[in-house]
C-alpha cells in the first residue's frame, strides 16, 4: 500500500485529537471525582442514581418527621407523668377526708387544695409544643380544655377538642399516629364518662364533696381514683409504644440512609486512584506519539538527493 | 528517413519528457491541496513508419494524462460523509437538551421535585404553621420555574435547529450549482480530447461536500456530466443544470419552516420534501430529525410529566380545606383539556402553562375537613399526608408505569441513551470516514518520494533526447562537410 505524505499526517493527527479527547475525559473525572457527568456518560446509572436520590430525599424527610413527632410524644409523656403525680395527691387528699375527720379548716384547706389540683389538670390537658396544643385532636390552634370559671370556683375543663389521631409519614406508605385526644385521656371520652374515668369531672364531684362536707360522697369516689391512675398509665404505655414504632422507624431509616449512599457513592464516584494511573498512562502514550510523529516526518528523499 | 528522422524521434522525446516533467511538476506543487488526485503521463510509442521496407519506431509522445482515481471509495467515502453529517448535527443539538437533565453537579427538575414532595410533609407535621407554608408556596414556584426554564431552552433548540436550515439549504444550493456549472465545463474541455482531470477533482470533492449535507446518489453519464440526485428520488444536478432548494413557513407552526424543491427551469413546481429529507441523512436529515422528531419527544415527555404532577395534585388539594374553610381550589392552574388521542396536553411545562394558583398561605388546603366547622381543627394534616405520598403513587404515563419522580429519572435516561446513540454514531463515522480517506490518499495521493524520483527518471531521460541531438547535430555536421 502506498504511504503519502498527507496520510501521514492526517493519520498523526486523527491520533492526537482521540488521545485530546480520552485525556479531557479522564481529567473532567478526575476534577468533579465523578465517572459519570452526564447521563450519556452512563445511561443506565444515571436511572439509578436519579432514582436512589429521590429515595435518600425522602428517607431524609423521613427522619425530620420522626424527629418532630418523637418531640410530641416527650411532650405527652412529661405532661401524663406529671398529670399522674396530680392525680397522687388528690388521692391522698380525698383519702384523708374520706373518714370525715370534720375539722373545717382543715376541710377549706383541701377544697382550696384540690381546686388548684384541678386547675393543674386542666393546664397539663393544654400542654403545647410549638404552636399546637397536643392533646386537642385537630383543634391545635385553641386550647382544647377550657378554662372559663365555674360556680364552684374551679376551672371548667370542658372539653372542646376533637377525637382525630394526628399521624405523620414514618416511612414509604407507613404512617404513626403521634398524639393522644384530651378527653379520652381526661374526660373518659365524649360525653364525658362514656368510655372511660371522667378525670377532671371525678375531681370537680371531689371539690363539691369537699365543700358540702360529705364524707359519703367522698368514699364513693375513692374507687375512681384508682381507675383514673390505671387510665393515665395506660395512656402513658401507649405514648411509650409509639415512641418504641417510632424509633424502630428512625433505625431503619437510618440504615437504608447508610446504604443509599453506599450505593450512590458506588455508581457514581470515580475510583481515583484509577483515574490518576490512566491520566499519567495517557500523558505517556500522547508523549510517544508526539515524538514518533516529529521524528518520522522529517526523513525524505530530498535529504539524499543531491 | 534519414538523419533529420533521428532529430524528430530525439525532438518527440525532449517534448515528451518535458510534458511528464511538467505533470509531474504538478503533482509535486499539488501535493497538500485537499481532494487532489496524482496524475500520471501514459508515454506511447509513435505509430512507426515504413523505413527501407520494414516497420521503423517514431519516437514517443504522451498518449494521455491520466488521473488515479477509484470510485468505489468515491461512493463508500459519500456514504460516510452522510451518516457523519446527520450523527454530528443531532449529537451537538441533543447534547445541549441532555445539560438540562444533568443533575451531577447541579440541581436540578429532579431535586426540585423531591424538595416539593418534602414541604408537603414539612406542612403535615405543623398544618397551621405560617413558615411551613410559605416554604411549600415559595418550593412551588421554584419547581414551576424549572418547568418553565427546562420547556424554553428546548423551544429555542428546536428554533435554532430550524434556523440552521437556512444556511444548509443555501449551501447545498450553491454546491448544485457548481457542480452543474463543472459538469459543462468538463462537457466542453473533453469534447476537444483528452481528460478535464482537476476539473474532476473539483468536482468529486464538491460531490464529497454535498453528501455530508444531504443523502445524494450520483451516476456518471456518457458524456462525462455527472448526475445526483437525493436518496429518495428527486434530482438535484443533471447536466448543466441544478435545481434549487428553498424554505417556506409551515402552515401549522410558522416560526418553523418547510424545505421546497424546485427543479431548474420550472419556477412552478415546488414540492414541499420536508419528510423525504428527514430520512435521507446528511446534516439536512440530522437538523429536520432533531426539529421534528428528537426534542418534540423530549418535551413530549417533559409535558406530560407537569400535567400529571399538576391534575393529581389539584384533584387532593382541591378535596381538602384551608385554614379559612377554602375548599375546591386548584394548587396549579388548571390545564386545558387534552386534543385526542393525546392523554396530556402539549406545551403544558412551558410558560403559560403550569403555574401556582394560590396566592395566600391559607388557602393552602391542608386538611381533610373544614378547620373552621365544629368537627375540624388546623391540626387536620390529612391533605397535606396524602399530597405528600403522593411521591409514591405509580402512574401510567407514555414512558411506562412509575412515579413521578421515576419518570423524570427515565426521561433522564432516554435522552442519556439518545446521546450515546449520536455519538457512538459519529465517532464510528468519523473513524470509518478517515480509514477511507487514508485509503483514498494511499490510492490517489501524492507521495513526494515517489514524485522525486519520477523527477530524476524524466530529468535524466530528458537529458538522454538532448544527447541524442547532439549526436544527431554532429551527424548532420559531418554529412554536411562530406560535401565542401
């Protein structure tokens, strides 16, 4: 075959422009640390890579949600356990009373006491984080148990929220409820007494029987105080529950989490240390083939004619 | 024949030698000009002549000038150059169209969509929080705006590929008209004898040229012209004469155009070739598919994708109620009812179309049940959970069944593959295209080595006639002095 002089040259440069272009590759990688910069570079790890970000963006949101209502759910905890102290002690003051001791200071002492008692239930049943009321079901924007005076003197504590749990998204497709309803919690459900111990009202009948001295009334109470810890604490392992779902959700969240990045890191990171061998390997063979093409083009028969 | 018949046969060869010296002289001196072809002096001996009763030698003389040339790369190389053209032109648009899908560096339609989704849930977790909703409205607009920037860019693709047009078309106009105008040259300077060979050579590169703009075959008539005609039928150059292509306004879309042929000499037969060239290859095939065919299917997609985003969405929003008891709003502004047998609405991604329909935070419709009536309260986040699994919901859309966020992963894809496609195309081409054209150089090529040598072959034989005079002369002289 014959050889030219312009088909050795336009074959010298054809060369160098292919191994231009592998030396630009490899130095777009090696500056972003990615292997692949656009999706020609690699279709089919584009799709996933695309795909296990939209994934990590929603474990990610995930997480915020569990957060916020892991922080309902402390707020509910603290307010029952503190709710459940209260209730102690009017116990403990209705017991006293219960065997009609009929000293009367003694007796305008524990009505006085066991009003401030109820009016501590009361605010403990409008207990808010941020902005909302937790215990009002829906209506987190007012206070769920109102506090208008009654004619006793002590707080209302009617109940004007509603019976909604307030969920949110723990996962694709999984959602927990964070939150429990004032008047099933206090008010033994709507109306008041119908599914449970009516807390606030046990406490309300416990001041008029204070008030009127009656020391019958009082020991006919005496059994709904029990009733009225085994609620609280069953309300309080019920936010415990949650809270346990809530945390197996923060974890496997958090290893899909780990594992995401693994996997995107995978698809998508360059191997440096391969990247900077072929960079230098390419450097050398432009090198040579800078070298070969000076030296060949040089020779000609001019050289020997005379 | 005598003496002086020894000085014709020496004068045959002085001139003979000079003409190969001179056509050699012009290889040499056209050694770097692209698309020339070496050519080579074919001596002949002269008719000899009856000498004393026998047949005697009468010197030599050029019998013709022949250039070095093979068709069949002639036809391979134009081959190539059409595909190269058609592959290079839709590599470089498309490769444009893919930066908008490129989420490696940047931020993209794909994070703007996955920050969307996330404010829904931020919402659900606080449904009366001011800060809450003014993010998702604010998040809302930046994804509307992506739409919205993504749409026009590939609106001004496809204009400026049909801009492009009108720079191809003029070009091949002028590329027929030499052609033609080589082709009556060639006609009128072989009539008289002899081959018209660098009229050839132009005329071969020109035909080079045009089969990277448009899908050409050609044939060689008896009288030398050449004719080319487009791959699908019509003719372009026959003979003398070249027909001609122009651009109209399309009648459905007048910011594009329509590409018209015009056979020479008949002003008033247009026909509108538009859809023959979109399959003939060639840079005219690459731009018409990239116009009509490649990004239309991108923002097809694109389109699609706003509108089944923005119709799920406002039929959960519009179910659900504000802080103020708001209900039946659209989040989007509603699209306008699809033209069948499409299932979405063109153009719905650009400006104009999709595009946030709420004003105020509060009409944000979080909840489920009216906040403001006795049973309801601002807590009520059920809307704004189920506009947030939304994101998980698989739709059946062109491109196969998946979310939302799936589809704009696949659309990804598809024009990542197209992109690969185009330029594993065009490097093959190019490849392949400078294989044949080595081949070609390695046929037709001018080796100076080889070129040198013929100098000193046709130099010494040169100076081999001018002896012959000499003796010849001294011949004569002595003749000549034999009678004193």
């Amino acid at each position: 075959m014959r050889v030219t002089e312009s088909m050795t040259f336009s074959t010298m440069i054809n060369n160098m422009q292919t191994l231009r272009e592998k030396l630009a590759k490899l130095q777009e990688q090696a500056a972003t640390t990615y292997k692949v910069n656009a999706p020609s570079d690699d279709p089919q790890a584009t799709l996933q890579i695309y795909n296990l970000k939209g994934v990590k963006a929603a474990t990610d949101q995930y997480l915020s949600n569990i957060k916020t209502g892991n922080a309902w759910l402390k707020q509910a905890e603290s307010a029952l356990s503190s709710i459940s102290d209260v209730i102690g002690k009017a116990k403990d003051a209705a017991f006293s009373m219960a065997n009609g001791s009929g000293d009367p200071a003694l007796a305008t002492s524990m009505t006085s006491l066991i009003r401030q008692l109820k009016e501590e239930v009361v605010v403990l049943g409008n207990t808010k984080y941020g902005d909302s009321y937790i215990f009002g079901g829906y209506k987190t924007e007012s206070a769920p148990f109102s506090t208008t005076l009654l004619a006793n003197g002590s707080v209302d504590g009617t109940y004007n929220g509603t019976a909604d749990s307030i969920r949110v998204e723990i996962g694709p497709g999984s959602s927990s409820p964070i939150n429990l309803t004032g008047d099933s919690v206090l008010r033994g459900g709507t109306p008041p007494g119908s599914t449970g111990t009516d807390v606030v009202g046990m406490l309300d009948n416990l001041l008029n029987a204070l008030t009127a001295n009656d020391s019958a009334a009082i020991q006919a109470l005496l059994p709904q105080f029990g009733k009225a810890m085994d609620q609280i604490t069953a309300a309080r392992s019920e936010v415990g529950a949650r809270m346990v779902r809530l945390d197996t959700g923060r974890s496997m969240q958090e290893s899909v989490q780990v594992n995401l990045t693994d996997v995107i890191s995978g698809a998508q990171d360059a191997d440096m240390v391969k990247v900077m061998t072929e960079l230098s390997q390419q450097q050398t063979v432009l090198q040579a083939s800078l070298a070969s093409s000076a030296k060949i083009s040089q020779v000609s028969l001019l050289d020997y004619l005379k | 024949m005598g003496v002086s018949g020894l000085l014709d046969i020496a004068k045959s060869a002085l001139f003979t030698q000079r003409m190969a010296l001179d056509v050699t002289g012009e290889n040499i001196a056209n050694v770097n000009t692209p698309g020339y072809s070496r050519q080579t002096a074919l001596l002949q001996t002269r008719t000899p002549i009856l000498s004393s009763g026998f047949p005697m030698g009468n010197g030599v003389e050029v019998g013709s000038v022949r250039r070095v040339y093979d068709d069949f790369l002639q036809r391979q190389i134009r081959l190539e150059n059409g595909r190269y053209g058609e592959a290079s032109t839709s590599h470089s648009s498309m490769k444009r169209v893919e930066q908008l899908f490129s989420e490696f560096g940047t931020d993209g339609l794909g994070t703007s969509l996955s920050d969307f989704f996330n404010a829904w849930q931020d919402l659900s977790l606080n449904p009366g929080g001011e800060a809450e909703r003014q993010t998702l409205l604010v998040r809302s607009e930046a994804l509307v705006d992506r739409f919205h920037q993504t749409a026009t860019y590939l609106d001004q693709v496809r204009l400026e590929a049909d801009r492009s047009l009108q720079g191809v078309t003029a070009e091949v106009n002028q590329l027929t008209d030499g052609i033609a105008t080589l082709n009556q040259q060639i006609n009128e300077l072989e009539a008289m004898g002899g081959e018209a060979n660098e009229q050839r050579d132009s005329r071969d590169s020109l035909v080079r040229d045009l089969a990277s703009k448009v899908g050409i075959t050609y044939l060689e008539q008896a009288d030398g012209t050449v004719t080319v005609s487009l791959a699908a039928g019509p003719n372009l150059v026959n003979g003398s004469r070249a027909a001609t292509l122009s651009l109209q306004p399309n009648v459905a879309d007048p910011q594009m155009h329509d590409v018209l042929y015009t056979p020479s000499g008949s002003a008033s037969s247009t026909t509108d070739i538009t859809s023959i060239l979109a399959s003939s290859g060639g840079e005219l095939a690459g731009t018409i598919s990239t116009r009509d065919t490649l990004v239309p299917k991108v923002m097809a997609g694109l389109d699609e994708m706003a509108y089944t985003l923005a119709t799920q969405v406002n039929t959960i929003h519009s179910s659900g109620y504000g802080l103020n008891g708001s209900t039946g709003l659209p989040f989007f502004t509603p699209p306008t009812a699809p033209v069948p047998p499409a299932t979405f609405t063109a153009g719905y991604s650009g400006i104009g179309g999709i595009s946030v329909a709420i004003a105020t935070t509060a009409d944000i419709a979080a909840a489920q049940s009216d906040p403001t009536a006795a049973g309801g309260g601002k807590g009520d986040n059920r809307n704004a959970l189920a506009l947030g699994d939304l994101r998980n919901t698989q739709f059946a859309m062109a491109g196969g069944v998946s979310t939302i966020e799936g589809y704009y992963a696949l659309l990804a894809n598809d024009v990542g593959m197209t992109v690969q496609g185009l330029n594993q195309a065009q490097t093959q081409s190019q490849t392949l295209g400078n294989q044949l054209e080595a081949l070609r150089q390695a046929g037709s090529g001018v080796s100076l080595d080889e070129e040198f040598a013929n100098l000193l072959k046709y130099q010494k034989a040169f100076e081999g006639a001018a002896k012959l005079i000499n003796a010849s002369t001294e011949m004569l002289d002595t003749v000549l002095n034999m009678v004193r």
